[in-house]
C-alpha cells in the first residue's frame, strides 16, 4: 500500500518534497513493527486489529504526514518530469502469450481446488482433511485417491 502511496501522491501533488516520501516509508515500518511487535513485547498490551485495519490506518496516516508536511513547506518550484530513458524501451514481443499463460495457470489451480461454497471445505478427496486440520490426514488422503 506505501508504493500505492507514493505514486498517488507522487502525480498528483508535484509540490511534496521528496524527502516526505522516505519519511512516511520510515514512519510505516516504525509504527506496524509498534504495532504488531512493539506494544506487546514492551508494554505488555496488545491492539487485536485486523491486518488489514493496520494497513488502511497506517496508510491514511501517512498520508496526512505527507499533505501536511508538503502544505507546510512545499517545494519552490513543482517538480517537472523529463522522459530521458536510458535503456530501450521497445514492448517485449512475448508479453501477452505470458500474460495470458499465467492467467490460465492461475485459473487451473483454482479449478483444481475448487471449494464447497461459503464453507471454505475443499471437494472429496480434502474434506477429511480440512475439517481435523492435520497435514498427516492430508498426506492420508491423497495417498489414498485411486489413479
């Protein structure tokens, strides 16, 4: 989400110094690590957050650290991007035949494992396993699917 951050930012506002974007990346892995690690390991309490609640939280922070920081002091002059690049930038030709081999395989593994709907329960063969959760019975159970 910081990258998410920094390009958003990064196109819109022209006039938030640099340096603001490396402080909100320093400020993001102090306050997660505070967060996750931190608090419980040296206070003793805990936020039971959810992952997720973390990050939009810690996202929307930083990007007050950042609008404020740039208001406050902006650059002189809005940065000016200039294309100069230094490697060819010709489309690979394979692109697209990748793009869409992945895209299958990815589509393969999921018809592969397919779930019993809303129950998160794999089809036959993983049912016995997912309900006792042991990666004994896993092993079991594919050991035991005829060829």
């Amino acid at each position: 989400m910081m990258v998410t951050l920094l390009f958003m930012l990064g196109y819109t506002f022209v006039t938030i110094p640099s340096v603001l974007y490396s402080g909100a990346i320093v400020v993001h892995v102090v306050l997660y690590y505070m967060l996750i690690w931190g608090f419980p390991m040296f206070f003793g309490f805990s936020f039971d957050i959810i992952f997720i609640h973390i990050q939009g939280i810690l996202f929307v922070l930083a990007v007050l650290i950042m609008m404020i920081s740039g208001f406050i002091r902006p650059l002189d002059a809005p940065h000016q991007f200039t294309h100069d690049p230094k490697v060819d930038m010709v489309p690979w030709t394979f692109a697209v035949p990748v793009t869409m081999l992945l895209i299958g395989a990815m589509v393969f593994c999921y018809g592969s494992f397919p779930t019993e709907a809303g129950t998160g329960n794999t089809v036959p063969c993983l049912r016995k396993c997912t309900k006792k959760r042991s990666y004994s019975n896993a092993i079991a159970s594919f050991a035991s699917i005829p060829s």
